[in-house]
C-alpha cells in the first residue's frame, strides 16, 4: 500500500533547513506535520551572505517586509558584483544586475552598442552600474534599479526560525545518531536521536551541509567531481570593522594570482573570504593572502573548510531530498548558494506529492535540479577560462583547460557575431554572459546584421541620450550609506 505523505523530518538547520522550514509551512502547512531538527554543536559555513535579486520574491511570498528583514538581518543593498583582476591585472567591470539599454530595434540592446564600442563602454548603458559607481542608491516602485542584499545569513536563518515556527513547525534540538534505513524499500523510515528520541517521517530533506548525513552516509547517492574545471577547493572566511562610513552596494571578487577574495559590506561588518586551490597554495600561505589584503580590524579568527565543486547524483533519491549544502557546491563567486536553496524549496512545492512518492516526479526534480547546476557551473567556469592573464601556474592552467561542450558552444556563438541565447534553465540573463564576456576581453568577430540596419546617426543620438537620462536620475537618489539610515 502507497504511504500519504503527511510527515516532513528536516535534518539541519542554518539558511537551508530554516529557508525550508519556513516555505513549506506558509504553502503546504495546512497538509503536512513539520519537524526540524537542528544540533546545538553544529557550525555554520557563513559564506552566504551575498544574493541574486530573486531572493525579494522568496520573501516576498513569505510576507516578510523588506524593512524588517533590512533591519533584522543587518542587510545593506546589492546592485551586482565588481570583479577585479580576473582579464588581466588592475582591471575591473561589474555584472551589474537588470537591463543594459532599451529595446531600440529588433535585435539586443547590446548589438548597437557593438557597433559603437570604441566610442561608449558598455556599462555607460546601464544605471545599475552608474549608481554602483557613484555609490548610490534607492529603492522605488518604478523599479529602475535592480538589486539583491548582503546580509547576515546567520541571523537570517533565527528570523526564519521564529517565523517557521510560529506557523506550526516543530523545532528538536538535538544530534541524530543514526539513520534508520528500510532494508526492503531502501527508504528512511526515522532518525534516531542523542536524546533516544526516533523521528519517523515520510519525507526527509538533509540540510546537513557538507556532511550529507542522510542523502549520502545513509543513502550512498553518489558525487559527480566537477573539480577538472573548477579546481578550487579550500576557502577561508573572516569578518572585519569597516574602515569608514563608505558602504559598497555591490560585492567584490578580486582575483589573486591562487584564486579570488571576496569582500561584503554589510551594516555592522565586512564579510571577507578567499577561495583558492590547496594545489598551488598551502593553507597558511593562503591565510597570509587573505589577512594581508583586508581593511579593517578582525573580528574573529579566519575559519577554513575545504569542499569539491559538483554536485550529488541525484538530489532527490527514494524520500529524502537534499538541499543546501547536502545538494552540492558551486563556489560563492556569482552569489548563487542561497538562490539553490531558494529554488530547490520552490521546486520541490510545485512538484511536491499529491498523495504518495512517485518516480515521475522525483526524476522530473532531479533532471530540473541537474541542469540548474550545469548552467550555474558553467557560467563559473567563463570567468576562469576567458581571461588573459599569465602571471602564475593557476591562471595558466585555467586558460588551457578543456571547458564543458555546452559552455564552448556559448563563447564561440558570441566571439561570431554577439549572439547569445538563454536557455529555460539559465538562471542568468543574456545581460549577464555579455557583461562577464565583454569584462573578461572576449570581444565579437562581427555584428548581428540586424544591429547593421539603424542609421549610424540615429544610433547615436540614442545612445547620448540614454547616457544623459541616467545621469539625471542618478544625480537625484542619495548614497547607499544614506538610504540605508532609514532602516
């Protein structure tokens, strides 16, 4: 007999478990008994402090307003990410979020722009990048700026916590020694507590982190090592004092000659970090790097953890599904570790089991879930690949590196004349592959023959007058610092 699937058990808590928690009890609550267990002796990465925009729909669903979370989280404003360093040496452009230009004519904005790179940067078209300049900002209903946060993830996952459970989860603190596995179905059938408690469930998510305790100590899911392409595996984290009043909306990733920083203004500190390869620096060296390139006092001792970019076989396999941490591991270097928590919980709501476990879904969950990955995995690897620099055995041995097929298919069609096409599973907007494109040097062969149609004078004078309206706004919002005085 098919099992209802009434009882959820997650294992873990943090961003990913609270995240969950708090998603499944506003849509699904009324139908399931909820249960979170989280141990009290168990630490938390804190490397997700930075976010892509979709992260306002996600609490936007929760009803969580965004001055609350502002102030509760100690969030500050996030246009996109400068990167430094990553072509060659002492050069820099954003990934700013949200449109580049208007629709002027029946090809991308950024075909005309092609036709006119010598005379305008591509940024110049975009008021992302202009108030990120200026260090500016201001949230309206018009919308014409695009943003993310930074924020405490910590602090993030209490207030989930509290919310989570004030719509009916049930909160144990307690550490699972053992999982008890079904013989016959291969199923978890409950967990067994440090409290001699045994928690039965029907469906259980592993927010353990890198542990995996339940989808691969119990279930032997299986990894799939993407560490050929992204061969990074060693981070260190550290919060720091902001030296001055001056607050960023954006994040940094400056790249080293091992590997790349990254640097998060929030209200009350600076989340800092390095990710690099043990195979080119030792852990001390990389500590020496890392202390020897930040601002501010040091609020903590560095914390180092070392992981394997890839991701699990199957993300969801038999009644457990895994998310966060559990999932897999995409280096934080375009902000996208909250956002697969994000998207996993979505996707598990809309495929979530009417009545019992059914095989269709799971490998529908799984097949979405893969290529989410893939697209995310390869827009990593763009920054490593497309780049000029030489200065050490690391970055050499990027540029020469074998990159996935489908990723070689996306840099050859815009090296030909600046097409790009974006795939239903690419989280990423074709504004985002030709910023990190053009960013990182890689520059078309031609144009697209329907840019080639508008009149050369024409042209210009839209791209002047674009450039004039957003200097007009942004000479009239405040800065960052400013606006975020209200909160």
């Amino acid at each position: 007999m098919k099992k209802t699937i009434k009882k959820v058990v997650i294992v873990g808590g943090g961003a990913s478990g609270w995240m969950t928690a708090a998603m499944l009890a506003k849509m699904l609550g009324n139908h399931l008994d909820i249960t979170l267990v989280e141990s009290p002796d168990i630490g938390i990465i804190g490397v997700g402090e930075a976010t892509i925009p979709a992260i306002q729909i996600f609490n936007q669903i929760l009803g969580i307003k965004e001055a609350d979370f502002i102030k509760y989280t100690k969030a500050t404003f996030k246009l996109g990410i400068q990167f430094e360093n990553w072509s060659t040496e002492r050069e820099k452009y954003i990934h700013a979020f949200g449109v580049i230009g208007a629709q002027i004519g029946p090809c991308d904005f950024y075909n005309y722009w092609l036709r006119c790179k010598n005379k305008y940067e591509l940024w110049d078209f975009s008021i992302n990048a202009a108030a990120a300049k200026e260090n500016k900002f201001e949230a309206k209903d018009k919308g014409f700026l695009k943003y993310a946060y930074h924020f405490d993830a910590i602090l993030y996952a209490k207030y989930l916590a509290n919310y989570s459970q004030d719509l009916g989860v049930e909160r144990i603190e307690a550490k699972v020694e053992k999982v008890n596995v079904n013989k016959v179905s291969g199923h978890i059938d409950s967990i067994l507590l440090d409290s001699e408690q045994t928690i039965s469930g029907d469906l259980f998510i592993d927010c353990t982190g890198f542990k995996a305790l339940l989808i691969e100590e119990a279930l032997h899911t299986g990894y799939e090592d993407w560490t050929h392409w992204l061969p990074t595996n060693s981070a260190i984290a550290v919060p720091s004092k902001h030296i001055n009043n001056e607050i960023s909306p954006y994040t940094r990733a400056i790249a080293h000659k091992v590997g790349w920083q990254w640097r998060i203004p929030l209200q009350h500190r600076v989340g800092n970090g390095l990710v690099y390869s043990d195979k080119y620096i030792d852990k001390q060296e990389a500590e020496r790097l890392l202390l020897s390139n930040i601002e501010g006092e040091l609020l903590s001792k560095p914390r180092h953890f070392s992981f394997t970019t890839g991701k699990r076989k199957k993300l969801w396999n038999k009644n457990c599904v895994a998310i966060g941490l559990s999932s897999g591991f995409l280096e934080p270097l375009e902000s996208t570790s909250l956002y697969l928590i994000q998207s996993s919980i979505v996707r598990l709501i809309k495929l979530f089991p009417s009545e019992c476990l059914c095989n269709e879904e799971i490998n529908e969950y799984n097949k979405q879930a893969d290529l989410e990955f893939e697209s995310i995995r390869d827009f990593i690897i763009l920054h490593y690949k497309a780049t000029t620099r030489q200065d050490s055995s690391f970055w050499k041995d990027r540029v020469a590196m074998d990159i996935p097929a489908s990723l070689m298919h996306k840099i050859k069609l815009f090296k030909e004349n600046g097409r790009i096409f974006k795939a239903e599973e690419d989280i990423f907007a074709k504004e985002a592959w030709v910023q990190v494109l053009v960013g990182q040097g890689v520059v078309p062969n031609s144009v697209d023959p329907l840019a080639e149609q508008m009149d050369s004078q024409k042209l210009e004078n839209i791209l002047n007058n674009y450039i004039k309206q957003i200097a007009i706004v942004i000479e009239n919002i405040p800065l960052h610092k400013d606006y975020l005085s209200q909160f």
